[in-house]
C-alpha cells in the first residue's frame, strides 16, 4: 500500500461527508493555502474536510537543480515542449491515494473536489481527468493541463461531465495565460464544462477569486435536496 502523502487537515465541522483536496505550487508546501478555509464562505455546505498535502522536496531542473517542494520536475520555462512524465504520473497515484483514502473513511468520490494552484493545478487536472470514479468537481489556479497530448487516450469516463472551476491572472509571468488558455480551449473541445474566471493579478489569489471559489465549492458540495 502506497505511503500516504504528509498533509495538514482542517475540518469545518465534526463528522464532514464532503472533502477538497488542495494541492500547493512548486517551492511551497500544505500551509499555502490552509489559511485560506476561514476566509471562504460555505454557508450551505455540509461539513467538509480540506486536505493540504506535503510534496516530496527533489531538485529542479529550471531551478538549477535547487531541491524544493515539487509535484514533478520542471525542465523547461514553457512547461510543456519537455515535461517530467515520470514525475507527474507518480505523484498522480500519490494524489488517487488521498482520494482513496477519503472515499475508506465515507466520503463518495462525488463528494470529493480535487483543487490546485500553479503546479498543484496542474497536478488536479492530470489526476481528476483521469480518476476512475466521478469527483464533485475540479478546481484549477493559475496553472495548465500537462501531458495535454495523452489526456484523449487516457481521460476517464467518469469525469467526462466533471464541473472544472479555471482561474488565471491575465498578468501572470510564471504560468503565463496564453497556457491557461490552451489548457481551457482543449479541455471544452473535448467537451468538459469549463467555467473560466479571468482577474487582474500575477501569478496569486486574487479576492473576486477567492469569493468565486467559495460559490464554486456551495454549487459542487451543497447536499442533494431528496
């Protein structure tokens, strides 16, 4: 059995029957984004269990070789004419193992979002697309779609209607929107339902977005009315 990933965990309620699992960018770890959970209003959801992993520290190549917190290696700036395959896929069975692991402790798989900023996003796309069984819905920051030529060959049944929530800074300098924006156009031709929210900032959060977020995660995760 796969060694589960290191994580933080922030419950907003006792005994939740709905999960996100939030993956952090490269050179950050869980605590990027566990702040986050009081600012985001989820009046109307159940009790939730937010998941912030640890990634394993490995040297990076565009970095000259610096070791840092990373998904997978990144071995060019335009992040896609040379990708860490190997990488990506392993940390993508790291990924299914959390989601696994919610699904032992109760919580449906359709009650699960898998959420990611910059690296992390691209890390939920790859692993949501891809996941056997049907998620509540991807969330996807200020990043792209990676191994974009394998997902027609590879991309699961199951989350072919998946709701994904896209963000992306019109200023962003690191994953720069041109790259969003490919991701986002392949994704809707292959007929996903893509929201996509554009703001104006760098490679961050942005407080619209935050509150976008917040209806994003009440549409996906408010319980079924009987």
């Amino acid at each position: 059995m796969m060694t589960l990933l290191p994580h933080i965990q922030i419950e907003t309620a006792p005994q939740p029957s709905a999960a996100v699992i939030w993956l952090h960018g490269l050179g950050a770890d869980g605590n990027d984004f566990a702040g986050l959970v009081p600012e985001l209003d989820l009046s109307g959801c159940p009790a939730i269990r937010f998941i912030f992993p640890h990634a394993p520290s490995i040297p990076v190549t565009v970095n000259g070789g610096y070791v840092m917190p990373a998904w997978y290696d990144i071995l060019g700036t335009d992040l896609v004419s040379r990708q860490d395959a190997a990488g990506i896929r392993a940390s993508g069975k790291a990924v299914e193992a959390l989601i696994e692991r919610e699904m032992a402790r109760g919580i449906p798989a359709g009650r699960i979002v898998l959420a990611g900023f910059s690296q992390g996003c691209a890390m939920a796309l790859h692993t949501g697309l891809r996941f056997s069984r049907s998620l509540a819905g991807i969330m996807a920051l200020s990043g792209y779609l990676p191994l974009a030529e394998h997902l027609t060959a590879e991309r699961s049944a199951a989350n072919a209607h998946t709701p994904i929530f896209m963000a992306h800074g019109s200023q962003d300098p690191v994953v720069v929107p041109a790259r969003g924006e490919a991701s986002r156009d392949l994704l809707s031709r292959l007929g996903y339902p893509v929201q996509w929210h554009s703001y104006p900032m760098p490679h961050s959060l942005h407080p619209r977005e935050v509150a976008d977020i917040a209806i994003f995660l009440r549409q996906v995760l408010a319980p079924e009315v009987a």
